[in-house]
C-alpha cells in the first residue's frame, strides 16, 4: 500500500513540475514576446510646457505629425503650461520609461537649479535627450521712435540712459541675454517680464518699452510696419529671412551675447530604453532633412537643427554653464 502510495505522491510531482515548466516557459515567452513588440503600439503623449499657438507647441505639432505619419500611430502634443515649464517637465520626468510620454523642451530648462530650490534637471537621471530640433535666433530690437537707425547708434545713445527692457520671463534667454547687452552698454535699465514672446513685442510696438531680445516671427509684422526696428541678431551667421540684418559680432556686441538664443530639444523619461531613443533620433533626423519642412520651420522663426542624444546632452550642459556663469556675472538671481 504504501508502495503504491508513493508512485503517486511521484507521479504528483511530476504532474506539477512539469506544469510548473510549462507555465514558466509561457510566462518567458510572453515576456519576450512584449520586449520584441513594435514601438509604438498606442498613441503617444507629447508635453509642452506652453499654451497653444507657442513656437514651442507648434514646433512639437510638427514633430508629432511627421511622426504619427511614419511610424503609424498617433502622437498627441498634451499642453501643461505654468511655472516656467517646470509642470512640463516634472510630467515627463515621473512618466513610465516606455516611449509613451516625450517633450518638447526649451531652454529655460536648463536654469531650472537656478529658479528651484532642489530641481537639478540633469541629463540621465531626470530625462533623456532625443535631439536638438532646432534654434529661433534672437535680434536686438528696439522701438522705432527711438533716435537710432543702427546698433553703434543705439549704444552711443544707450550708454548712461536709463531704457526700459522687455523679456518674456526670467531665466529665458531673451532675458539674459538683453540684460548681458544692458552690462556692456553701461545701460541703466527697468527690467519688465510679460508673460511670454507676443506681449514684449505688443508693448514695444506701442512704446511701452525701450528695448528687447525678439524672435522674428513674433516681431515681423510689426517690424514691416515699422514700428519695430531690428539692430542685430545674436547668431554666427546672419538670418536666411532678414540677411539685412548684420549679427552681433559684425557690429561689435559682446561675444558673450552670441547664441543666447531660444532652441528646442525631444526629451524622453530617464531609463526609457536605447532602441526606442535611437528610433526617434533617426526619424527626427529624416525629418529635419526635408526641404518643405525646413522652410516650414522658418516660417515660424526656426532653423532646424539636429543631434544625437550624446550631443544634445553635451549642448544642454554646455549651455547650463554658460548661463550660469553670465547670471553670476551679472549678479541676478532668477530663484522663484
């Protein structure tokens, strides 16, 4: 009896064993069968730290669009304005590593120590880079009814003078950079934030302000009206929509000023596997190529530009040093 007993207390166990096996073997197979799916398989979330109609939100439509065509599913730009992007970013960074929430950064991003206590923002550790997208050059622009017709003419008048300067925010480039331009000109300056690029260029236009750092587009129909007259654009090489305009360094501004400019840069959540970052930089990259896209991107004051996710780090960290230093510099603190 308990001979028998015992055949099949083994046959039991074998019975379970091997449905153990079994069940391991589906469960491994389904597994892999989830790593090996194609990305994406749902919509995609892209976050904007920005309201509709910004240059950032329509430059992350665009991307969104272009990618949804290719890669055959959509992604849905999702706007999570306030607090200088930092809501944004925050979604981003708590989001799931799985390429289903990306962003569309600026960067005011990169100064996010400086304005919140305890907010690094690094690369790697609280997001991933994708690319670079592009860079909206800034010109030196100024109201019209000033007494000027060119830069040497408006530092000449600058120096001493107590002008009144409009940004969009502290801690954006705009803002750094014009109160760099403000340094070097002995400038007395009232230093004016709006809530973003219109209202500046709204309030310069109607002589409200003296000065500012404009994206074209935002300015060009007050510029053709002329009520707003550009001096200068803090780039390298001169602007393909207004090559009248000579750069900083041809009309004697401090280099510091140059490339101070708004750029755009794809973000993903920290840990979101490499497969999926190289698949967007490569789409990103294919799409910066194409022609009618680039010339749809300088319609909304844009040049494209793009990178591996290596080098958009390095750009990120670069360009945190350099604004860093300048705000030391310039003894201002954009802490919130």
């Amino acid at each position: 009896m308990k001979a028998h007993q015992l055949i099949i207390q083994k046959i039991c166990l074998h019975a379970f064993v091997s449905l153990f096996a079994l069940s391991f073997s589906a469960l491994s197979f389904s597994v892999a069968a989830q790593n090996n799916k194609a990305y994406p398989e749902r919509t995609v979330k892209v976050v904007v730290g920005f309201q509709a109609g910004a240059a950032t939100d329509t430059l992350a439509r665009m991307v969104g669009q272009y990618l949804s065509t290719n890669l055959n599913q959509s992604f849905l730009v999702e706007n999570k304005p306030g607090a200088a992007t930092r809501i944004a970013m925050d979604t981003l960074s708590k989001s799931s590593p799985d390429g289903y929430t990306l962003a569309v950064a600026n960067a005011v991003t990169t100064v996010f120590p400086l304005m919140f206590n305890g907010m690094a923002f690094e690369p790697g550790k609280d997001f991933v880079p994708i690319s670079l997208l592009g860079r909206s050059p800034s010109f030196i622009a100024i109201k019209s009814s000033l007494p000027v017709q060119n830069f040497k003419e408006f530092a000449q008048f600058a120096k001493g003078a107590k002008l009144s300067f409009g940004h969009p925010g502290n801690g954006t480039n705009p803002h750094i950079a014009g109160m760099a331009l403000a340094k070097s000109l002995d400038m007395n300056v009232v230093d004016v934030a709006f809530k973003g690029n219109q209202p500046v260029t709204t309030a310069m236009a109607t002589g409200e302000i003296d000065y500012a750092m404009l994206e074209y587009e935002s300015a060009r129909p007050l510029v053709e009206r002329g009520l707003i007259r550009l001096l200068a654009v803090t780039e390298p090489k001169r602007y393909p929509a207004r090559p009248d305009v000579p750069t900083g360094k041809e009309v004697g501004v401090t280099p510091e000023i140059e490339g101070l400019t708004p750029w755009f840069m794809l973000l993903a959540p920290p840990e979101t596997p490499i497969k999926i970052i190289e698949l967007l930089n490569s789409e990103i990259t294919q799409m910066m190529k194409q022609p009618a896209l680039q010339d749809r991107l300088l319609k909304i004051g844009i040049e494209q530009e793009t990178s591996t996710s290596a080098q958009a780090a390095e750009y990120f960290l670069a360009h945190r040093q350099k604004v860093t230093t300048l705000l030391n510099q310039l003894k201002i603190s954009i802490q919130n």
